[in-house]
C-alpha cells in the first residue's frame, strides 16, 4: 500500500486529498472516497483509508473540504452547496465511487447521490447528521446551540476567541471529548496530528469564518431538505452509527432506519460520533461485510 498525498482544483479552489493505493490493484474495483464532518479532516481517516485500501485492492482517497484540513476557503466559499460541488468534481475526475461520510459528511453525500446517482455505487452513513425525529427531545440544548450557526457573523467571533482561548492542544482534546465515547482510546500518534494540524490553522484567518458558514448552511439543509432527499435516494447504503454519540443521538439513526428498512443498519455499542477513529478494526470489518454484499448482488443482477 502507497499513500499519496496532493492537491487538485475544484474551479479556483485547491483541496488537498490523501489516496492510499493497494499495493495489488484490482482494476475493476470501485474507488472509495471518504468525507469529513464539521471540523474534520483527512486525519479522521488515516486509521482505515489504508486497511481498507488493501482489502478492496483498491484507492481510497480523503479530502479536505474548504476552510477545513489544510484545505483554504477563499470569498466565504465553505458552505454545504460548495463542500458538494467540490465532491462532485472529484467524483467526476476520478469516476463513480463508493462513499463513505461521517457527520457532515454524511449528510453531503445523501445530497449529492439523491442529485447524481450515477456518480455514487453505494453510500455508507457513518454517525451523519440526521433531522430531528418529530416529537424527539434527545439532545434539544445542543442542537439549539447548533442552530445558532446560521447566523454566521454572530458566530464566528465566538468560534475564533474558542481556539485562541484554548491553543491546539486543549482545543483538540475538548473536540474529541465531545466527539468520542472514550478519547483515551484514540491513537496518541492520530491525536498528535490533530494537534499539529489545529496549530497550522490558526494561521488562518478564514478558520472560524468557514466553520460558522458550514454548520448554518449543514442546519439550513437538514431542516429544510433533507428528509425528502432521504426518501428520494435511491442508492444502496449503509446506516452506522456509534450508541453513545453525543451529537447526533443514536435514535435520529434509528428513526432514519425506520424511514427506510432496507438499508442496512448497524449500531457500535460503545462508540461515539467517529467510529472510524474509536474502533477502525471493527469499522473496517464492518463495511467490508457489506460492500462485498453489494458487490455480490450487483453481480447476481448482471
């Protein structure tokens, strides 16, 4: 396995993307493309891009959406329309892909393959960002605070003043304390990387701006289109969704399952918002299972 880090341009936006290349490829495989949440980058995904990669013989490749990871965001372009176009073009460049979303990310993906379904072999929702369920009160203060984004000049001095309060180091530890089940289980080397990289963006003053943007934009779609785009979406998936998620409660995903009975869903007892990062080994077994399901029914069909 090779790993290979790079830019490309999405119309005037360079966005940096890590591919993790089989060191035995099959050249009928599918690529995999996995994207970030709210705040993430490609290091969400250095502990299975690689696995991965080598099981489906296979590249898997991640990418910065603008204003977040070592992607910049320029003229305010970092909202939700704008992470989906810059996904689009990667689809697009590189050909139809199996994706894999976490939070944001997920939600980006439902968007786009409801949109393009051409584009998208099969969808893995991994801890999305879900609409409320009517009547469901799990979690109510938090996604007030949440709602608060949409007005991105009131936030964004608050999101800035955040970080420089508390320097790389606790602002990473205070994210994954949110995001994780138990922090303490997160590879020291990934944390460290977080921190290195939270450093770097604090020279980037468009930071702040461009996660205050994102997340107004994320809510506006999520109250406004999102449930008829998951009726509408027709593309094989995958719900995954950690029980202890402090975020996106556990039953938004079990009201999605709901919605929708035939796609797949699995539940990880004792993780948070990232599985990916709280139980890689799992996570990768997991979705493996159920691509290689995928692949044999396509087959059967053919």
């Amino acid at each position: 396995m090779t790993m290979h880090d790079h830019w490309f341009d999405a119309d005037g936006t360079w966005v940096h993307a890590v591919d993790w290349t089989s060191s035995d490829p099959d050249p009928d495989a599918p690529p995999l493309l996995l994207i970030h949440g709210l705040g993430g980058s490609t290091i969400n995904w250095e502990l299975v891009g690689p696995t991965l990669s080598e099981r489906f013989r296979t590249r898997v490749s991640a990418i910065d959406l603008p204003g977040f990871g070592r992607t910049r965001s320029q003229d305010q372009r970092a909202g939700f329309e704008t992470h989906r176009h810059v996904v689009t073009t990667w689809l697009r460049r590189n050909g139809p892909a199996v994706l894999a979303g976490n939070s944001m990310g997920g939600a980006i993906s439902v968007s786009l393959a409801v949109r393009h379904p051409e584009l998208v072999r099969a969808l893995i929702l991994v801890n999305a960002a879900y609409p409320r369920p009517s009547g469901n009160l799990d979690q109510l203060a938090r996604t007030a605070k949440f709602a608060t984004l949409t007005l991105p000049r009131a936030a964004t001095p608050i999101v800035n003043a955040r970080a420089r309060r508390l320097g790389p180091d606790r602002l990473v530890d205070a994210t994954l304390l949110a995001v994780l089940a138990e922090p303490d289980r997160l590879d020291g080397a990934v944390r460290d990387r977080l921190i290195a990289l939270a450093g770097e963006r604090q020279h980037y003053p468009e930071a702040a701006g461009a996660y205050a943007q994102s997340g107004g934009t994320l809510f506006r779609y999520i109250v406004t289109r999102m449930r008829r785009d998951l009726d509408a979406l027709t593309t094989p998936t995958m719900v995954m969704h950690g029980r202890r998620d402090q975020l996106v409660p556990v039953s938004f995903a079990r009201a999605v399952a709901r919605r929708r009975p035939e796609w797949k869903y699995v539940e990880f007892a004792d993780c948070g918002h990232a599985p990916q990062l709280e139980a890689p080994g799992r996570f990768v077994e997991t979705v493996s299972t159920w691509i290689d399901r995928q692949i044999q029914d396509a087959a059967t069909r053919a």
